[in-house]
C-alpha cells in the first residue's frame, strides 16, 4: 500500500475534486428510503461507522466510505458517489490528520459545515498536545533554519504526529461523547437514547483502558518494533518504547524500499535483545516484511499480529480486546 505515517495538522488542501467514474465502496449505495426516518451519518472507514452504529442504534444509519482491507485510506481516491452520498449526509464522521484525506477534499467541495463534520483529531488529546508541542518549538526556534534543503518528507516529520488515532482508547472514548452530543443535535427526541448507548461504549472503552493500564506495569520499560506504525498509541499507553529503526517503517507505510542499514540494524537489535516484541501489520504483507518477521523468530523475539481496519464480523471493543490479549499474553 502507498502511504505516509506521519502529516502536519492541518492539511493544506487546494483545488478541487478530481472524480472518478465509479466505485465499489460502501458509501456508493442507496440512502435508507424515505419513512425510515434514521439519521444518515457517512463515516471515512467502517472503525468510525461501528462507533456510530453502536451509539445511534437503530435511529441511525452509518455507511462508511472505505469498507475493505484492501483499500488504503491513505491513497484512496473518492468517487463521485462519495460525493454524492457525503452531499446527502446529516453527519460526517473521519479520522482527519491526513489519513483520510480524501474527506477533507471532499468536505471542502462540499463545503460542509462545522456542524456536519466530525474529525477524530479535533477531540483527540494526542493531536492536541503533539501538534501543540510542534507550535512551541517553532516559537522557540531562532538563528538559521535547522532543516534547511530537507524534503518535503522530511520536513513534514518534524512535529508531525501519528495520526492512527482509534488505537487510542481515551481519543475513542472523547470522540463518543461528542458524537453522541452531534446526533443528539440531530435528532433531540432521541437525545437520551444516544446519551444512554454512548455511556455503555465509555464503559466498555474504561474498562480496556483498565487492561491497558494494567499492562503499563508489565510492560513499562519493555521495547517493540512496527513494521507500520499503526498500533502505536496502544503500545506506548502500555509503557512500551518504540525501538524501531529510524526510517524503517516509514519506508513501508510509505510503500518504498526499506535500506539495508536499517534491515541491518533491525537484525542486529533484535539479535542483542533490545526489542520485547515485534508489531506485525498483517494487511500490508511484502517481501520486505516477511524478512523482518523472519529476522524477529530467528531470534525467539514474540511476533503480535495487528490489522489497520475493523477486521470482518467484528467491532471496535472486541477487536480492541483482541489486541490487548495478544499483549496480555506477551507480558506472563
């Protein structure tokens, strides 16, 4: 897959949608007919429709754009009848920080309202407090410019942050609340049944923050490597460290090649017991990740398997619980 790990906040976004003909995707069907009087809501990826269907219940209707493993929020292109379906919406509900992109386009196009759309980033206090840091250092810095002739990559790691904030608990957990009060908005009669189902998933996201915290004594100090820096934000809330070659996985998020140095390096940290585990994306398999997952069992180095979207036949909670087990188990 072709995708960039870490943007600024926020995007710059110029010009206007580029429209492909057609789409195979979950937002290019048909809205709810009319009488099923549901709030239509339209989120970027099935994470964010799962949160809303869990939280609307049967007043709403949460049709993601992107429902397939295979499509690549990152590099996704929308269609018109994303376009179309977005126009339609009453909410819209994305990840923001570049990761969906295409929905910022999309809204821009449209020119949504504050009101209408919901970016996950906007009540995360990762994004808040990273991009904050990000403006102090910029305040601070005086003389020449440091990162003069850097490329434009480069440049944009610089007090950039991850943006694969739903493996964040606390983010999902603020996100619901303001959801639940968006819908209530929407639709005042059903206020307190949004209020109701909104207050079951905050118990059911406190009690994995209590696995996650739990965690952080087994694993404070302990070290891990990604292949893509998905799950992240869940491993550093266990107190983990991340030990992963600078560049390396970037490299592969980003769909380039990975350097033999940092392949080196990988082996040789593996080999020294610097790193407790390996997180594996499993939806972004290549040659160059089987290498790296063979460099960590060659080394008797646990290997966790990890998804970027909802897997099928799940939800959020249990997929999260998943996670947290698999660590869990890496911890006795």
């Amino acid at each position: 897959m072709n995708r960039r790990t870490l943007r600024l906040l926020p995007v710059a976004l110029a010009g206007t949608l580029a429209l492909a003909a057609c789409g195979g995707n979950a937002a290019s069907q048909e809205s709810a007919p009319a009488g099923q009087d549901r709030v239509q809501v339209v989120t970027s990826t099935t994470v964010y429709a799962d949160l809303v269907s869990r939280i609307g219940g049967d007043e709403v209707e949460a049709t993601p754009v992107i429902n397939s493993v295979s499509q690549d929020p990152h590099s996704y292109e929308a269609t018109s009848r994303d376009k179309l379906a977005l126009s339609k919406a009453q909410l819209v509900v994305a990840n923001g920080g570049g990761y969906d992109a295409f929905m910022d386009v999309l809204a821009k196009d449209l020119k949504l309202s504050d009101s209408t759309l919901v970016n996950a980033v906007d009540t995360s206090p990762i994004a808040e407090g990273e991009e904050g840091a990000a403006d102090e250092h910029a305040d601070e810095a005086t003389g020449p410019d440091e990162h003069a002739g850097e490329t434009a990559e480069e440049h944009a790691a610089h007090g950039a942050f991850n943006e694969h904030i739903w493996y964040d608990l606390e983010s999902m957990r603020l996100l619901t609340d303001e959801i639940a009060k968006r819908l209530g908005t929407l639709k005042p009669e059903s206020a307190a049944v949004f209020t109701e189902n909104a207050a079951a998933l905050t118990s059911d996201l406190k009690a994995l923050e209590a696995r996650v915290e739990k965690l952080h004594g087994a694993l404070d100090g302990k070290k891990f490597a990604m292949t893509e820096p998905v799950p992240f934000h869940l491993l550093t809330d266990m107190g983990m460290a991340d030990a992963t070659p600078e560049g390396l996985s970037e490299s592969i998020e980003g769909g380039g090649e990975v350097s033999p140095q940092a392949f080196n390096e990988m082996g040789k940290r593996f080999d020294a017991g610097e790193i407790d585990v390996l997180a594996y994306n499993t939806q972004t398999e290549s040659p160059q990740t089987e290498r790296i997952r063979k460099q960590a069992e060659g080394a008797k180095v646990p290997v966790v398997d990890f998804t970027e979207t909802l897997p099928e036949n799940t939800d959020y909670v249990s997929w999260m619980g998943s996670n947290i087990q698999a660590m869990e188990s890496v911890a006795k």
